[in-house]
C-alpha cells in the first residue's frame, strides 16, 4: 500500500463554489475524459488510476511510487486542464489534501460512507463513487488493486447506512437547497423554472412534490428526458434553446446542468425575465455553477447554492454525531480486513506463479529426463503415467496455497489477539 497516492479538493479544503474551475471541461464528455485520464496515467506511469467529481469534491487516487510532492501537483493539473496557464492554477496547492498509503484506503472508505461529505448521511455519495468506479474500470484506468478497495469500500459504505442511523430521513444536499429555499416561502401555487433534467433536478422536483408543489416548466438540452421528467409532474418540456424565447412568468428558477459554464448568463436572464420586477428564488446545484455571478449581482433574487448550505450542513452533523462515531469505528475494523485482504492477495499472486512451473517440471521429466524410458513403455503404462504425473501437478499446486493460506490466517490471529 505504500505506493497509495490520493489527492482531493473537497468542502473541506476548499470553497464549493471554486471547486468547479478544477474540474476540467472534458468532464461531461465520458471519452474526452478517459483520454484526457490516459494521457495522465501514462504520462506520470501510475499503476492504476480512480478519478470522481461530485458537486463537493474532485478525487484522484492513483498508484505510483514517486510522491506527490508541490511541483507534481501543479504538473498534474496543467495537463488535467490544457490552454489554461500555469499561473491560473496556481492556487491548487492550497486546497488540495494529500493523503498516502492506507490513509487513501480510510479517506475512499469514509467518502463512500459519506463521512467526508458536505452533508453527512447523504447516500447519493455511494452512487457517485460506484459510478466514478465503474467509468474507470470500463476505461481500464483501474486494475486489480483499486478492484479490491472498491470491493470494500462499497459494502463498508452499506454496511454503516444499516448498522447506524447516520442516513435517517434520506438527508442531502438537495434536500437541504430545498429546505433552504422553503425558508423564502414561495406560495403553494408557485411556478417553477427548471433548466436541466439529470437525476439531480430530478430529486429537486420530487422532494418539491412532495410538498405540495405542482407547477414545473422543464428546460433541457436534449427534449428526450425533459419531457420525460415533465410526464412525471405533469409539467411542460423545452429544449435549453428555447429558454431565451420563454416569457412566461416564475417564482422559482431551479438550475442543475453539467455544463462546463453558466447556461443562464444575464443576458438570458434578463430575457427571461422581462419586465417582471419581483424578487425571484434561484436555486442553483450545478458545479461550476449553472448561473453566472451577474445574476446574482445584477437582480433582486434569493439565491440557494450549494456553498450556502454550510450552516445547514453543520445542524445536521451536530444532530448525527453519534451516529458518525459508530461509523468511524465500522470503517477501522474494515481497514483491517482490507489490510489482511491485501496481504492475502499478495500471497496469491506470488503462487499465482506456481502452477506454470509445476508444469514446467512435469513436461521436463516427460519430454526430457525421463523420454528415453516413456518411449519404451507400452500404451497402457504410457497413459497411466500422464495420469498420474497430470494428479500430482494438480495436488503440488494446491499444497502451497493451502499452507501459505494458513500462514497468513494465523499470522492474522497472532495480531489480533496482540491487540487484545
Ligand atoms: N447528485 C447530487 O447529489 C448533486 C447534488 C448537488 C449538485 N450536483 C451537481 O449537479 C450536476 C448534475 O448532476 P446530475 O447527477 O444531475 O447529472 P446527470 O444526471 O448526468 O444530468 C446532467 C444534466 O446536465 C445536462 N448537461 C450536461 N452537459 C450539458 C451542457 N454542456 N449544456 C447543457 N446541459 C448539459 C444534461 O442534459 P442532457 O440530458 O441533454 O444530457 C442533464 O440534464 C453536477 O455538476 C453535480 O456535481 C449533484
């Protein structure tokens, strides 16, 4: 584990609203993005690379012997973001983490539990690094090693949401933005503008449901899931092209697209806005955000964002602190086992290496050694040899896996009752 490298920009580190000029524009194009991975992997020779962006964080973790010191850092995001000048990133060093060896592995499994996470128990983290896990697997990115972490770091994450109550009430970051946003008290027959349709607004426009709210007009870019969503609210469907010939008028503008730069500009605001002169809501969840900070400036607006939802974020970790204690002890004991996994599967494949050489003997005593003599046997003695020659092969081979299986459990046991 000691070539583990994990570096992150999270909540933590960093503000959320600067988090999204990390990420680098390829990110909405899955075959940009691996290529633009590759080049990185190959470029700085990691063994094997995760890499996830989620609206509070942008991780990699890799696999490589030489440290991540400053200068790599830097080096690593001018070629995660080509054309934009060194001097621009900067700032990079100062909000990013750096973590090494078996602290990456605790760092992914806390992540996975949402113990890293803005909103603590949100369990919309796990699909998020599952599906960041998936993408670089198909992509070949990561190997065997990031396999078994995965491998744990999932079911550890279950694990916590059935074994503590740190998901109650299905908590996250956008049901926070829209208890923050019931605090502008919209009325119940409020219109609802909602540019983009990913699972993300998708949940806005259920939780708002939930509440009483009915009335949504959805904008994508494609047709096709806008006016999927819309059948579901019985609301109306556009395409992100017709949103600056919309005159209609809203209350709540609900904003969540993963374009690399803000769909409403002022200008389009200000075409959808018309004369309208009362103080609108806008609830803006996209990463880089999906409204440009003129809007904000130039208008009378509420506006919701995810890096205000800090306060909101910090009651509901108060009100689950215990809960984050039982799953911070969850995640130790898991770490241990991923220890010993790692050390079993270090075992097997140094004996991985042993049934080719068994074999290796085998064909030299028969086609070697002992060939002369075979040749002078009768048909009937010649197979019963390569029987039993083809038996003892397999019996060799499944010998030392036994043993050093057993080596490794009691070497495992020895250290347990250690810490007893
Ligand atoms: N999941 C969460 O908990 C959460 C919470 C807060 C914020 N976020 C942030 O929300 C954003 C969207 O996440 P999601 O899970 O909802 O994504 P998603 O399900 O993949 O949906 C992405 C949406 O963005 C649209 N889109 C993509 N590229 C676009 C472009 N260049 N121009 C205009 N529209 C574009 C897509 O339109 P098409 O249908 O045409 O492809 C789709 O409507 C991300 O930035 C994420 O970090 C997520």
């Amino acid at each position: 584990m000691k070539n583990f490298r994990l570096l992150t920009i999270t909540h933590k580190t960093a503000n959320i609203n600067h988090i999204g000029q990390y990420i680098p524009t390829v990110n909405s194009d899955p075959k940009a993005l691996a290529t633009r991975l590759h080049q990185i992997k190959e470029h700085f020779q990691m063994e094997e690379l995760l890499y996830m962006a989620t609206c509070n964080r942008l991780t990699f973790f890799f696999i490589r012997e030489e440290p991540s010191t400053e200068n790599f850092v830097l080096d690593l995001f001018s070629r995660l973001h080509p054309g934009i000048p060194i001097h621009c990133l900067g700032g990079v060093q100062d909000v990013i983490a750096r973590y090494n060896g078996v602290d990456c592995v605790r760092h992914l499994f806390e992540v996975a539990a949402s113990l890293d996470s803005l909103v603590v128990g949100e369990r919309e983290i796990l699909r998020q690094i599952r599906e960041a896990y998936e993408f670089c697997q198909q992509e070949k990115l990561s190997g065997d090693q990031i396999r078994l972490i995965m491998k744990m770091a999932i079911p550890t994450a279950k694990e916590v949401y059935t074994r503590t109550k740190i998901g109650e009430n299905n908590v996250s970051v956008v049901s926070l933005a829209v208890l923050q946003m019931l605090q502008h008290e919209p009325p119940k027959d409020a219109k609802f503008l909602v540019i983009g349709a990913g699972q993300t607004n998708a949940l806005v426009i259920k939780l708002l449901g939930n509440k009483g709210y009915s009335n949504f007009t959805i904008f994508n870019r494609s047709l096709k899931k806008a006016t999927y969503l819309a059948s579901q609210v019985n609301g109306k469907a556009y395409t992100l092209d017709q949103l600056s010939e919309y005159q209609q008028p809203f209350d709540v503008l609900i904003c969540c697209t993963r374009a690399d730069r803000p769909t409403i500009t002022d200008e389009v605001y200000q075409q959808i806005i018309g004369k309208d002169t009362q103080t609108k809501i806008i609830v803006d969840l996209g990463v880089p955000g999906d409204v440009h900070p003129k809007v904000v400036q130039n208008n009378e607006v509420h506006y919701v964002e995810i890096e205000s939802l800090r306060r909101l974020a910090e009651e509901n970790l108060a009100r689950r602190m215990n809960e984050v204690e039982a799953a911070s002890e969850i995640v130790g004991e898991r770490i241990e086992e991923f220890r010993q996994n790692v050390r079993q599967r270090r075992v097997e494949r140094a004996l991985a290496t042993i049934p080719s050489k068994v074999k290796g003997v085998s064909d030299r005593a028969l086609n070697g050694v002992f060939k002369k003599e075979i040749q002078s046997l009768d048909p009937t003695s010649k197979e019963l040899l390569e029987r039993v020659v083809s038996y003892m092969e397999k019996k060799y081979i499944s010998i030392p896996m036994m043993v050093a299986r057993e080596v490794v459990e009691e070497e495992l046991n020895r250290e347990k009752e250690e810490k007893k």
